[in-house]
C-alpha cells in the first residue's frame, strides 16, 4: 500500500509538467505582459487609467485581428509579407469607393479585395509551388504600389455615419475595434483547436506528406490560410480607416513586422506545426502595452520600431532555443 501511495502524486507531477509544456509559449508571453503591465503601471500615473487602457486595446485590434490569421499561416510553415500593404490598400480603396457608392457595397469590395490579394499569394505559393516569403514579398512591394497609385500619395477623408463607428464606434464603453478583435480571437481559438481544419492546418506545418498521402489536398490548406492573412488584413485596413476617418495608402508601413512579431511572441513556431491562437493575441497586447507605456516615460517615439525589432529577435531565439529544449524533455 505504502509503495503505491506516491503514483497518484507522480501522475499529478505528470499532468502538470504536460500542461506547461504544451501552453509553454501562452504562459511565457503571460508572464512578460504582466511584468510589462506592473512596470508601467508603476512609473506613470497615466498608464493604469481607464481611458488609457481602452485607447491601447482600440489600436492593438488591427494587429489582434491580423495576428490570427497569421498564425494559420504561419503554423503551416508558410509566412506572409504582404499585410501591411494590404492594410495600406484597403484603407485608401475603402475611402475611394465611399466617396462614389454605398458604404456596404464599399464595404464588401474591400473586403474583396484583400481576400483576392490573398488567394493570388495562396494559389501561387500552393500551386505555382513558390516560397511564400518570394510570394508575399513581391506583394508588398507591388500591392504597396497600386495603394499609391490610385491615390497620389493622399489621404481620402471618411465622412460616412455607416462606416465611421467600425473605428470610432462604443459599447459599454469599449470601441467597437476591441469587440472585434475579441470576437476573431474567440472565433479563431474555435477554429485552430476544435475542428478538423485547424488540425490540417497543424498537420501541414508538421507532416506535410503524411497528411497528403491520407488524401487530403494540403494545397488548398496552404490557399486557404494565405486567402484569410489577406481577407484579416482587409478588415485591420477598414479598421484603421475608420478609426482615423481617412484612408492613407501609408498605412500598415511595417505592419507586418509588428504582427509576426506578435505571432512569434505567442509561441508560434516559424518552422511550422505549433501554434497558439491565445498568445497570439496576448503578443499583440503586449507589444501595444511596450508602445504606449514608452510614449508615456516621453520615451523617443523612434525608439518604438527599435526596441520591437529586438523583441523580434529575442522571441525568435527563445522560440527555436527554449521550445526545442522542453520538446526534447518531454519526449
């Protein structure tokens, strides 16, 4: 009796390491956020207010939104480069149809168009068999491009009662940005965990050729989460647009950078088959908690995309260090 007692503690022991290890990269980002969180709430008054903390939740819901879809995309081995200027483009062609037609019609050819960018970036990567990091980086530059092209470099003002509360919108005095993000987060969690997409997505990331050889065509997986990185950005343009009540073919100007680093922060592994949804989205609060907290120490605002290119580096070490090691302990 005496030599059976400690196995019930031993397969607690057991549960609990499996837990940590499998929520490893959510727990880690948990645990800098709120580091982050004290840190700031405790050199300046002005970060732990109300007013402050739902502005910052209200300008991370692009990169939330963006983020989720992104870490399909990223979880399968692929990447996608072209957010930002799919941002940029979205937002100068949401204003420009505005302008001409009615807003839900504006609405949905924009959404349009970011889903068709993103199915061109799938199709050629999945079908034309080209790296996504070729693919979506020839997009950046050229979907860039035609942003600018159709607007000279201008802004476009936004003055539709339809459009406007997408960005500026409340409820129960949260913007209606956060909802949002809120409602992708949840739907995205949904997805990756629970159905058989979301196991493809992991299984394409992992075991390309075993999935394949099941019958299943990893082709139209590949499509399909590239399409959703296009159709997400699409939303963040419209976000973004609406927020500041004009559409600029500048916006989304290093955007991807600040969303792959929010992926990679949550635990997302760049070589592909690991991903999490929920830190995901707990990077992209963490990475607007480091934005806002240094421009309220008057830190330069220069030292914004510096101090996220590091973290960018970090994450990427720690992600290819750190996993690998808890991966190889817990098999």
């Amino acid at each position: 009796m005496n030599d059976s007692a400690p196995a019930p503690n031993k397969a607690r022991l057991g549960k609990h390491h499996d837990f940590v290890t499998t929520n490893f990269g959510v727990l880690s980002i948990t645990v800098v956020f709120l580091a982050l969180f004290l840190f700031f709430s405790l050199q300046t008054d002005a970060f732990l207010t109300s007013g402050n903390l739902v502005n910052v939740l209200r300008q991370v819901a692009p990169t939330v939104v963006v983020a989720m879809a992104m870490t399909f995309v990223i979880t399968t081995g692929a990447i996608d480069l072209s957010v930002g200027s799919i941002v940029g483009l979205t937002a100068a062609a949401l204003a420009i149809f505005a302008e001409s037609m009615n807003p839900v019609v504006a609405l949905l050819l924009t959404l349009l168009i970011g889903a068709g960018i993103g199915a061109i970036n799938g199709a050629v990567t999945a079908y034309g068999k080209l790296q996504s990091f070729i693919v979506t980086l020839a997009a950046l530059t050229a979907v860039r491009g035609v942003a600018l092209l159709i607007t000279d470099g201008y802004s476009t003002p936004i003055t539709s009662s339809f459009l406007l509360p997408f960005g500026n919108g409340k409820l129960l005095g949260i913007y209606t940005p956060t909802w949002l993000a809120l409602l992708t987060v949840l739907v995205g969690w949904y997805v990756f965990t629970q159905t058989r997409f979301g196991r493809y997505i992991v299984a394409v990331g992992s075991n390309a050729e075993s999935l394949r050889r099941s019958g299943v065509d990893i082709r139209k997986i590949q499509m399909a989460a590239l399409t959703m990185t296009g159709l997400f950005a699409a939303v963040a343009g419209i976000l973004t647009a609406t927020r500041l009540a004009s559409g600029s073919s500048n916006s989304g100007t290093m955007f991807e950078l600040e969303v792959i680093t929010a992926v990679v922060l949550g635990g997302t592994s760049l070589m592909g088959g690991r991903g999490s949804v929920i830190g995901s989205a707990i990077g992209a609060v963490t990475l607007g908690v480091i934005s806002n907290g240094l421009v309220l120490l008057q830190v330069d605002v220069y030292w914004v995309p510096i101090v996220q290119g590091i973290i960018l580096v970090v994450a990427i070490f720690a992600n290819s260090k750190l996993f690998s090691r808890i991966g190889g302990q817990q098999s």
